[in-house]
C-alpha cells in the first residue's frame, strides 16, 4: 500500500489535464479512450513533463509542488516506466537492459540485495531463456516483461505500466497478465497500471480513475478479483 | 614506388590518424551542443563551426599562421613554453584538425539528432545522471554518425593541401603530405613520383570508404 497524491495541471495546446486525486493503493488503474492524458500523467509522475500546478507525493516523498517550488529530476524520483513500446535500449541485449539502472543510477542502490532481486525477477518474470537475446529478436509481451524486469531492478517505490497488454495479441495476453499479477503478490511493488480495457482493471486494480478529456469523471474503490 | 613515396604516404596517414583521434572529443561535444543544446547565440555557433568549410582553405592558413605568430597572443605564449609549431609536424595536425572539424561535427550532430529522445528519458528514470545518458546511450545510438563523422574528417584531412603549405611548409621528410607533396613534385618536374602519390592517395580513401560503409553496416 502506498499513499498517492496526484494533484495536476498540464496545459498543452488545446488539452488541459486536470486530475486531482489522493488515495492508498496497491494498484492504481488508470482507465479512458486514447487522448485522455493517461500517459501525460503518467509521464508528469515520472518527472518527464512538468506541470504548470499542482502536487505529486508518493508516500511522504514530494516529488513535485509548485507551491514550495520542488521539482525532482527523473532521475531522483525513484519511479518505474514502463511505457507502451517498452523502448528497451536497442544497442543492449536483454541483459544489458535489465541491469542498466544498477549499473549507472547516481542513486545509491543498495549492493547485496542485487542479485537476490535480479534472480527473482528473472524468476517471476520468466526471463531466464532471453537473458542473452538481443531486443530486436523479442515479441511484443516478452519486450514488455523486460522493461518491467528493467524498472523494478532501480527498486521503484512505484512502478508505472502504461497498457502492457496494448502491443500483445489477443491469444496472449492471459500470458502477460499472470506476471503482473505476480509482481502485485510477490514484490509488493505498487503500480500505476494504464489501460483503455475495462477486464484488466477487474483483474487487477483496487481503485480506478475513469478518464476523458484530461478530467477524472469517476473514481471507485474496488477490491479486485485477484486479491478475493 | 620510392622509399621518398612511401615516407610521405605514411606520414599523410599517421598525421590524419593523429588529427582526426584529437578532433574526435572537440566534434562531440560540439555536435552534442547544436543536436541538443539549447542557448542564446546558437546560430552564431553552428555558423562558426562550420566556417572552415566555406572559407577557402588556403585563408584559413593564413589565419592560422598569425595566430601561431608572435604577433597573436597565442603564438606568444606557445613562444613561452618553448613551443614552436609553425614548419613542424604540429602544424600539420592543427592544419588537418582545423578543416576537417566541420565535417566531423556536423556528422556527429545529425548522428546525435537521429537519437530518440525517449530513450534519454527512460535512462533518467533509471536513475542515470546527464553525462551518463549521453555515454551509455546518446552516443552509443549516435554511432553511425560518429563514425561516418571520423571518417570524412580523416579523409578531409588526407587530402589537407591549402592550409598546410601556409602553416607547414613542404619540408622533405618532416612536414611534406600526400596533396602537398603532389604539387612540390609536378612544380619540380617529377611528374613520376606525383604519380606515385596519386595512386597512393586513391587507394586510401578508396581504404576508408570502404572501411566505414562496413563499420556502419556492422551497427544495428
């Protein structure tokens, strides 16, 4: 459980997003058609966009306040991406991408837990065939398994997860949903999970903000089918 | 060919090789600036950067040569340090490094610009610091440009000629180049041995053309 307090304003051009929303959850669902600023706040939370107001807290970190005039950089904000495409480093085996934050983060991460976490992932996320394949050579949802593999590996205090499923067919997304799942029960990290598919939020979120036009215009508690 | 022939040809090459591996940091850095920077005067800059190549190279020597001079600054304190350059092999490599800078940045730059910056970002959120991003992922992605940038610099600087023979003469054995020697050798009549040094000069470049396409072929 983790308290998160989203309070947002982001103009650009014609689109405002307007999203104020505090709460302590597991998994936050992030649900609405495509434009209705779910990756734009995604990506303010990450610190990859800058709000022209607001707050961003994440427990007691305050990872952005105009008001106190506080604006992390990306870089000491402890939050996982996972964006759509995945964007795994091209010139990086599967390897190489898993382990690029413990090996180039400025944040201390601490040493001895490092194998442990790096095995477990490998472990959960079913890694272990791809370790040395080149990221050209994967599909869409083994793509998106190691751009999880590669955010958990920085230890995020969240993890962002915007539509993993999107790039993956039909046929297998019973294959992806599992493992998230599996990081939910097994690690504890809490996640931000983007979707524009009402049947992944059933199976996964307890609290979900409906989008559209960059205004929340529903917000329910649930408990999900995977915590019954 | 003769041993005077050869003498030339390495030395062109060792004096290229030297030139392009010291303009390599000076090109990144600026075609990171212009790819990525954002500041006040940028036109200014990339309008200096790329004046060698417009100003005929025989001006830029010049302009090289008095500002190693006594006259300048530079010169005087170079002639403080006990430093000469002009006539030395030093003023071979400046005068390579000086014109062949443009092509290399300008390579680098689109190199760099071709870069999604996503990537950049993604590698923030891992926690990597600015100078981190752009060793272990601007310039790795940027390497196609980089190299294609080293090698027309290091071609450029083959083919050196106008700035050189201000700067450096055509001493025999310690400043005289491939492009240089070729006049010096049909101004003396020695029609032969310039085309010696024709031959030698095609086969370079054919050499690191050919080099490059397969480097970058190699890349993903």
């Amino acid at each position: 459980m983790i308290q998160l307090t989203l309070d947002v304003t982001l103009r650009q051009q014609a689109f405002e997003l307007r999203i104020r929303d505090a709460s302590s959850v597991e998994v936050l669902g992030l649900f609405g058609p495509s434009g209705s600023g779910k990756t734009t706040l995604l990506e303010a939370i990450a610190g990859l966009r800058t709000p022209d107001a607001g707050e961003i807290r994440v427990g007691d970190r305050v990872l952005f306040s105009s008001s106190a005039g506080i604006n992390r950089p990306p870089q000491d904000r402890q939050i996982g991406y996972v964006p759509q495409d995945a964007l795994l480093f091209p010139h990086l085996d599967v390897t190489g991408n898993i382990t690029y934050g413990v090996r180039h983060s400025r944040r201390h991460l601490p040493g001895d837990d490092e194998p442990r976490l790096r095995s477990a992932l490998v472990e959960i996320l079913d890694l272990g065939p791809l370790l040395t394949r080149r990221v050209q050579k994967l599909s869409g949802g083994e793509k998106q398994r190691v751009a999880i593999a590669r955010a958990l590996m920085t230890q995020p205090a969240v993890l962002l997860l915007d539509e993993p499923l999107a790039g993956v067919d039909r046929a297998r997304r019973d294959r992806i949903l599992p493992y998230v799942l599996r990081i939910r029960r097994d690690l504890h990290v809490p996640l931000v999970y983007v979707t524009h598919d009402e049947a992944e939020l059933t199976a996964i979120a307890d609290r979900v903000l409906h989008l559209e036009a960059g205004q929340v215009t529903n917000a329910t508690m649930r408990s999900p089918a995977a915590a019954r | 060919m003769s041993a005077e022939t050869w003498q030339i040809a390495q030395f062109t090459v060792l004096m290229a090789v030297v030139a392009t591996a010291l303009t390599l940091p000076f090109a990144v850095a600026a075609g990171w600036l212009l790819a990525r920077g954002t500041f006040r005067g940028k036109a200014l800059v990339e309008t200096v950067v790329s004046l060698p190549l417009v100003l005929p190279p025989v001006a830029t020597g010049l302009l090289l040569l008095w500002l190693l001079s006594r006259r300048s600054p530079v010169g005087q304190a170079l002639d403080a340090m006990g430093i000469a350059v002009i006539f030395t092999w030093k003023a071979v490599v400046l005068a390579m490094m000086v014109v062949s800078f443009p092509l290399f940045a300008r390579s680098v730059r689109s190199g760099i610009e071709q870069v999604d910056r996503r990537y950049e970002a993604l590698a923030a959120t891992l926690g990597a610091g600015r100078f981190r991003i752009l060793r272990t992922i601007t310039l790795p992605l940027a390497s196609k440009g980089i190299i294609a940038g080293a090698v027309l610099g290091f071609s450029r600087a083959l083919g050196e000629f106008g700035a050189t023979i201000m700067v450096a003469g055509a001493i025999p054995g310690q400043t005289q180049t491939l492009a240089v020697g070729i006049y010096t050798f049909v101004e003396t009549g020695r029609e032969e041995a310039a085309w010696g040094l024709l031959l030698l000069s095609a086969l370079l470049a054919f050499g690191a053309i050919y080099l490059s396409n397969r480097l970058v072929a190699a890349r993903p």
